[in-house]
C-alpha cells in the first residue's frame, strides 16, 4: 500500500481499512503462535501498512483543524 493511495482515500475509508489490517496482525500472531505461519515477511508489511494509515489520518486531522 503506496502513501499516495491512502491520501486519496476519506478518513472512514482509512478506519475500515485499519481495523482490517488489523484484524489481520491479530490472526498472524495466533498463527505464529501455533507455528502455523508460513511469509512471515506479512506481519511486517501490515505493521508498516498500519504506520502508514494512521500517519495519514493524522495529516488529515491537522489540515482539519487549520
């Protein structure tokens, strides 16, 4: 997920797809938990997805309260 992707998504279309992404970290750690995860390259790349997600909701919160 690009940066210049997320900016043109509205703030509830980011939130969705946080908690999304996040349910998905959660699934991740059980499966590495239980040594059932096979890429574990997935739960960097969502971390990082995550990161990338709330910097921009709070770039938009910013420009908001200007």
């Amino acid at each position: 997920m690009k940066a210049d992707e997320l900016r043109g998504k509205t703030p509830d279309q980011l939130r969705d797809s946080l908690v999304s992404l996040k349910k998905e970290a959660f699934n991740l750690r059980f499966q590495q938990a239980t040594g059932q995860l096979e890429n574990t390259a997935r739960m960097n790349a969502i971390r990082k997805d995550v990161a990338r997600i709330k910097t921009v909701l709070n770039q938009k919160a910013a420009e908001a309260a200007k």
